[in-house]
C-alpha cells in the first residue's frame, strides 16, 4: 500500500521525538542512533555499552512541552454540549477515556509533533467513540478536498488476536485501516492485513475476509442513510489540514541530541579523570596477584630508585565540555524552554511579565486555537452521531498563558463601579473571573445563591452559639 511522498518528511523527527519524550532508557536503548561510537570501541560491544551507560539525560524537551500544556490547560476547557446528553464525553475515547482525557492528548501530541488525528466512529451498540492517531499512524491523505481528487486517509493501528499457533494466548499485529468516499461521494472504511507479516517491507497487504457481523469493507450510516463525509479530524500546530506541520519544538529536539552526545562523553571523561591509576616502579609483584592499596598495607623493595603514584588526566577537556553544555542549555531556553532559565531577581509588575512572553504567548495561543478548532470538529462529529446540532458542539480552550490576578484596590474599584450604578452585575462578575478571583462558569445567580446559603450557615452558627450560652 502506497505512503504519502510527506511521510517521510518528517517521520525520522516523529520517531526522535517519540524516544526523548520516552526518557533516558529508550535514548540508551537506541544505541548508535543517538549516541556515536567511538573509535577506539569499534568491534568492542560491551566498551561501547558501558559509554552508553554514563549518560544522563536533561530531558529540556519533556519538560518544555509539559510546561506549555500546564500553560494552555490551566484553566478548565469550555466544553458546550446538551447537558442531558455529555454523559456520552465520560467514556468517549476507544479506551474508555474521557473527552478530557483527549483534550490532555491532544495538547501533548500537537504541542511534541505537531500533528494529531482522531476518528469519530460508532461501536457495535452504535454509541459513538472516538480512535486517536499518533503522526508516525497517519500513512496517507488527500492533498485537496477537490471533488475531483479521490478523498482517501490511510491509518496504522494495531489490533490483538488470537493467536492461531496457540488458541489460548493473543498476540498483537499490525493493520491498517483505509477511509475513502466512493465512486459516488459515500463513506466506505476498509481495513488491511498483512498476508505474510514477516516483518518485512515486502509484506503484501490484503482486505481481512469479512465475517459475520463484521463486514469488510464497511459503509456506515446514520439512521439507515450513508455518510457523504469522513469522519477523520486532523490536528496541527500550524493548520488543521492534512498536510503536516512542522513540530513546534524540532529546533528544541535537535539540541537536545547534541546535548545528550555531549553529556555521554562528559560524564564518561569525568569517571576517567576522578579515578587516578595506581602506578608502580621498581617493585616485584606476583603474576595475576592483586595488589592492595589504602591505609595500613605496606609494599617494601630493596630497589633503592623504586617509585609509587597516581597517574591521572589534569581534565582541561572536561571544562570545555562543561562550558559546552552550559551554551546549549541556554539555547534550549531560548528555543521553547522557558522553565529552564533562571528565575529574575526580585518581583515583576505582571504587565511586565506579559510583555516578556507576548511573543511565545502568540506562538502557543495559535497553537492553542488549533487544538481548539479541531476538539470542535471532533465534537460535532460525536453530536452527529448522536442527533445533535452542530451549533451545540463548541470547545473553547484557554489562551491567557499569565497568571495576573486582581489585586485588591482594582476589586475595591470594580465594586465601588457597581455601586455607583457604573457597572452592572453581569460584568463585575465576568471581571472577577478574568481576574481568577472567581470560578469560572459561575454565573451571576449562582454567585447570588452561594451568598444566601453562607449567609444562612452564619446565622444557624450565631444561633446555635447563643443557645449554647445560655445553658
């Protein structure tokens, strides 16, 4: 089955970056492809292990992209939905997650990769859910939604099976799922499976034969009528169309493969040089015997020019490398991670604080928005399936990335606004939520009624107090 000529364009940078947000033991554990083998440890495998082995990764990228979801999620998603019907959003997600379990997703996948895809299908029961797609699993797409351009996605996926070999365990194989409108501009979903599955690039791939209750392919249909779309959203940090996008921390990702080749040889040159060698010079030792050293144990020769030391390296190189490794944090920090730089002396006026970031705030709010848009469709999709309009269906996601809460004389002006009849009710709340002084979502009647009912809970106190004194 033939890849999109795009595919490859970034697939090498989805797999680095789908290995450092892993950690340190997959960095390891892909050997050569991150970490050079020395000269001198050609041909000696277990050298070159134990070079691998002092490495220690400064995970800048996990930490950064962590950072920018904490950002854009910190505050909750507005999630507009019938609410007799968001019962449906608890369990949403083909695993069982919540569609805010897919929100959190959809932040670590546009935000790490740039690029995201998640299907809204029906089960069996047809309650719909919805089936996430990684970058490396979006193998194929139509260029244009041109009506003369044959509309198809290619997906991979993995599914568990029995295994033929041994009925009484499963085993996991690969398979591929096609979405494509016909002929005619209807929905039709086949999917593939390897006839050999040798592990090999020539593996053909064939339909699965159907079976009962499980045709293949598959023409879904809503209410006995056929869908004349694809129910495929697709994620980018650029764009949501099917064209990738460039990963927001690519710069970020290459640094810190430069990062981790330096630390390994830093750390593996710092073992050399804090342990000195024992020498010795004119003194007679068995063959094969050990010779202790420390406190307490005496080596004599009648050799009266015989010598003992510790031979060790000065480290002159350790110190250019330490002076490396500092110049690339700080380019870390200058590419997207922001947590990593030291906190500025002192307290910043928050207008300050959102002047410094105002341009990283535009990169992530865009980004933001397009995670947005796209749960949006998602959204509609699930309303869909469900009956339910699309003008209902909305996700609106947070883009003020600065903490700047009111302080207390602006609370004491927009009160004194509402007194003065300046203000109305309705904006000195919304004032107050902005200034997350106040939940958000409470609407003015509900802040209304709280006030009441803490208003009766003192009075029930003071009561009850009272009575108590007097016996």
């Amino acid at each position: 089955m033939q890849l999109n000529v795009e595919y490859d364009k970034y697939k090498d940078d989805y797999q680095d970056l789908s290995d450092f947000f892993a950690g340190e033991r997959q960095i390891k554990a892909q050997e050569e492809r991150y970490t050079p083998m020395l000269e001198g440890q050609v041909g000696k495998l277990t050298a070159y292990e134990r070079y691998v082995g002092f490495g220690i990764l400064f995970n800048s990228l996990f930490r950064t992209r962590q950072g920018l979801k904490g950002a854009i999620l910190r505050k909750p998603a507005d999630i507009k939905y019938p609410e007799g019907k968001k019962a449906v959003l608890d369990d949403i997600m083909i695993n069982g997650a919540s569609f805010d379990d897919l929100i959190r997703e959809s932040c670590d996948n546009v935000l790490g990769f740039g690029r995201y895809g998640v299907l809204v299908d029906i089960d069996e029961d047809e309650i719909p859910y919805a089936a996430p797609y990684e970058a490396l699993s979006i193998l194929d797409w139509s260029d244009n939604k041109s009506k003369k351009v044959k509309q198809e996605i290619l997906l991979s996926e993995s599914i568990s099976i029995i295994d033929p070999d041994d009925p009484s365990q499963t085993k996991v194989i690969p398979q591929r799922r096609k979405l494509e409108l016909d002929d005619v501009g209807l929905y039709v979903v086949t999917i593939y499976r390897k006839l050999n599955n040798t592990g090999s690039e020539g593996d053909e791939w064939s339909a699965v034969p159907e079976v009962d209750g499980f045709p293949n392919p598959r023409m879904p249909a809503y209410k006995g009528k056929r869908l004349d779309f694809i129910p495929f959203v697709f994620f980018g940090s650029g764009s949501n169309v099917p064209q990738a996008s460039r990963p927001p921390l690519l710069d970020l990702l290459n640094l810190s493969k430069g990062h981790w080749k330096l630390t390994v040889a830093y750390q593996y040159g710092l073992h050399f040089a804090g342990l000195p060698t024992p020498c010795f010079a004119g003194f007679t030792f068995d063959d094969g015997a050990k010779v202790p050293l420390g406190p307490g144990v005496t080596h004599h020769t009648t050799e009266p020019t015989a010598k003992s030391w510790f031979l060790q390296t000065g480290g002159e190189g350790l110190a250019t490398m330490e002076t490396g490794l500092d110049r690339l944090e700080k380019q870390m920090a200058v590419s997207g991670a922001r947590l990593l730089e030291e906190q500025r002396a002192g307290i910043e006026a928050a207008e300050t604080v959102k002047l410094r970031s105002s341009g990283d705030s535009a990169t992530l709010a865009d980004i933001a928005g397009n995670i947005e848009g796209a749960l949006t469709d998602v959204l509609q999709h699930i309303g869909f399936w469900e009956g339910v309009a699309a003008d209902q269906c909305a996700v609106g996601l947070n883009k003020d990335f600065v903490s700047a809460k009111l302080s207390s004389q602006e609370i004491t002006a927009l009160l004194a606004a509402v007194q003065a009849e300046e203000m109305s009710q309705e904006t000195f709340i919304w004032n107050l939520q902005q200034g997350e002084v106040l939940q958000p979502g409470r609407t003015v009647e509900e802040e209304q009624e709280a006030i009441a009912e803490d208003k009766i809970k003192r009075q029930k106190t003071t009561l009850a107090f009272g009575n108590k004194g007097e016996e």
